[in-house]
C-alpha cells in the first residue's frame, strides 16, 4: 500500500541549515506532505517559515510539546516528525513524539549521551514506532553498491580502512555572527564533542553501513586547536573492529581548502574500494593486481537493490540530496507498510536507532580515551 503521508518538523527555520534541505529532499519523491510545524523558538521566524512552506496557521505550533500533544488527537494528525534542532533537544524532542504514538526522523548525533540513546531505542522498540537517524551518506546509490560488493566477498576479509571527513569552515578564529558555529562550539548544546560528534560519526556509520563492521575499541586525540575553544575541531581515532581489521578516522573542521571532503577507503584482501562523497555518484574498486574499475551510478553492475533508487540515468547527478530522499523514500514506504499491517522489516534499508546509538557509542568512547590521556577505551555491547 502506497499513500501521501504528512509529516511534521521541529526546527528548521528560516535561515538554519539542515531543516530546509530535509523538506526539498521529501518533497523529491511526492510521497509526504509537510502539514504541522515549530520551526523555531522566536514567534515571528515560526510563522514565517509556517506560512512560506504553506501550513494552515493551526498547525504552526508554539513549542514541540504543545505540536506533539494536538497532532495526536487529530484525525488527520502527522504520521512521522522530523527533528532539525541542535543536538541537546534531539532527546526530550524525539521522547515526546514518541510518546504521544508519533514515528520520529531525527537528525544525528541522536542525543547527548549513550543513556539517552538508549532510552530512545527502548521507546522506540516498545512503541513499535519506525525511527530514522539521517545519516545521510548511506543513501546513496555508490555506498549501497560498496556494501553489496563486500557482502558478496568481492574484496574479500576487509583488513583496514581508512575514513576522513576534513571540513575547513570553521578556521576561522572569530565566527562571531555564524550561528551554526554558535551552538556547535557550545558544550551546553552541541555535548561533550563538536568535531567528532558533528561529523566524525558520518565516517563511523558510512564506515558502519558499507562494511557491517562495528567498532570493537578505539584511541582518539581530540584537539582544540582555535584558542578559546571548549571543545575539538580536529580530531583523530584509531580504532579496532569485531572482526581485528583496523581503522583510521580523521576529522576536521579547521582544514582549510576543504568542503565536505567525506572519503572512505576499505582494504581487503583481494582488492578494494574507494569513495570520495564530493564525486558521491562514483566508486572505485582496485583488484588485487592494482587494475581498477570506476563504478558509476547508472552502470550496469550496480546491485539491483542499489539501482532501485535510481530517479535519473547516470550521468545526471542526484547528488546529495537524492541520497538524503533515498533514506526518505525507504522509511515512507516502510511506514506505508506498518500501517496497512503488511510486512515492512525486511525492506528497511536506512539509519535508524540503534545507529544513533551507536554514533553515541563512538563519541562517548572517544571523549573518555580523550580525558584520560588518549588511551584505547573498549566499546560497550
Ligand atoms: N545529517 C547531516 O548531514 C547534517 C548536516 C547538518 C546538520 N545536521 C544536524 O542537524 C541539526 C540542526 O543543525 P543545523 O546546522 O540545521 O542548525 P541551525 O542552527 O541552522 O538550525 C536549527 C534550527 O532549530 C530551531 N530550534 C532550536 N531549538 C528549537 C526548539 N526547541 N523548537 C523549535 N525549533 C528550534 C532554530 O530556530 C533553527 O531554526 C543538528 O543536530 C546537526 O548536527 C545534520
């Protein structure tokens, strides 16, 4: 069964960063309908943002609580959330909606702490609600293909990898104005991590979803290399994964010449396969005598579980957001199914709790090896 959803957001306001890309991404597919909101904390940017997306002015809310309590009663209320707000109200946000019966899109890092992270996956469970984390890079079709191939032991046992995610914009010593730097320099509303928690756990779930490793234990040296900082802008983990291959994260936010430079090499003992998020809709796979394929969404090779998603021939690049509306093409027809009690947990192909979780996992680990002299800390079950 296939029909229009309607979803709610908390966050995303006129002017904020994430919050407007998630409502093109949805909106690619058709598949659900923005139709409830508290899109910021000030009255005036609420509304606006309410209004310019084309909500009736009873479902712009005043507070997420106040949303949560009045879509549940209604007939036609929302049947997913999605939360664009800084990490420290991610917890309480998701808690409300899940307990008002409400299916939960967060954005990661899922909370503050791995406590919180758990209560969400134990909510979530017993609700039986579906809850997506939007780690975005997953979705698209070239990670998809990566994982197919290392399932079908194409590069054989994986033996290292190698993740950086290096970002240069926050160089800068002064980012006085910049209020995405604002709260993500802020222990008070980002947590115990900026760096890391902001986009090291991009490489960790990639790393996670290409591979199916986890990581075992880990060494990190996190740095504050503006003066005045609270918390890292470029850090460095060695880890260990369940099956003893080894792994080398860096991620950086002061690293100047580079955007979004997500880049995953794995290893394997017969080959291995590169992919660099800024040329996302490409892969290249090395055999063992260093001949090598590039592997293009669209090709003929690509798993046919990746080319599901396809919306255009290769060569038309969908880029970043048609893999953010992968995730949402997924989890809409993976509710469509819950709804109409048709069989839906087979089909799930996107982040959900428990990768939030374990994103919690890795930056609490990593702040610990940090505060007691970057020592190899072991990751709990
Ligand atoms: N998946 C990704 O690739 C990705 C990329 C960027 C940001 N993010 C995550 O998205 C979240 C938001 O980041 P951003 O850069 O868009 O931040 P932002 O500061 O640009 O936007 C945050 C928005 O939330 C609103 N807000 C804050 N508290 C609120 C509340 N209690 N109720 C309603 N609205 C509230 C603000 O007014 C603002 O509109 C963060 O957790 C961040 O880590 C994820």
């Amino acid at each position: 069964m296939s029909r229009m959803l309607s979803y709610g957001m908390v966050g995303g306001g006129k002017g904020s960063l994430i919050g407007p890309a998630h409502r093109r991404a949805i909106a690619m597919d058709g598949k659900a309908a923005l139709c409830a909101g508290c899109f910021s904390r000030k009255e005036e940017t609420n509304r606006q943002t309410g209004e310019e997306w084309g909500l009736d002015a009873d479902r712009i809310y005043k507070d997420y609580i106040e949303m949560a309590a009045a879509e549940k009663n209604r007939p036609d209320g929302i049947d997913f959330v999605v939360i664009v707000t800084p990490n420290v109200s991610h917890y309480i946000i998701a808690r409300t909606f899940l307990e008002a019966g409400i299916a939960v899109v967060c954005d990661k890092p899922l909370a503050m702490s791995v406590e919180e992270a758990r209560q969400l996956c134990a909510l979530a469970e017993q609700k039986e609600l579906l809850f997506m984390v939007t780690y975005v890079y997953s979705g698209y079709t070239a990670v998809k293909q990566i994982r197919s191939m290392v399932e079908q032991g194409t590069i054989g046992r994986i033996r290292t990898i190698v993740g950086e995610y290096p970002q240069g914009w926050l160089a800068k010593e002064d980012m006085t104005g910049n209020r995405q730097a604002a709260w993500r320099l802020d222990p008070e509303q980002a947590g115990r991590s900026n760096t890391l928690a902001d986009i090291g756990t991009h490489i960790e779930n990639t790393v996670h979803r290409m591979t199916g490793l986890s990581i075992r234990r880990l060494m990190a040296r996190m740095e504050c290399t503006v003066p005045g900082r609270k918390l890292d802008d470029n850090s460095a983990v060695w880890v260990e994964y369940e099956n003893g291959a080894s792994g080398a994260y860096w991620a950086s936010q002061i690293a100047i010449g580079h955007d979004n430079g997500l880049r995953i090499r794995i290893y394997g003992e017969k080959g291995s396969l590169h992919w660099f998020q800024e040329e996302g809709e490409k892969l290249l796979y090395y055999m063992e005598d260093g001949s090598r394929m590039e592997i293009h969404r669209g090709d003929a090779v690509i798993d046919s579980r990746a080319a599901a998603y396809d919306r255009m021939p290769g060569g038309h690049s969908e880029g970043w957001f048609g893999a953010l509306a992968n995730h949402y093409c997924n989890y809409i027809d993976c509710l469509c199914a819950q709804k109409a009690g048709e069989p839906y947990r087979e089909k799930m192909d996107f982040p959900d709790v428990n990768d939030g979780l374990s994103g919690m996992q890795f930056i609490e680990a990593c702040v610990e090896s940090q505060e007691k002299g970057n020592v190899w800390i072991v990751l709990e079950e």
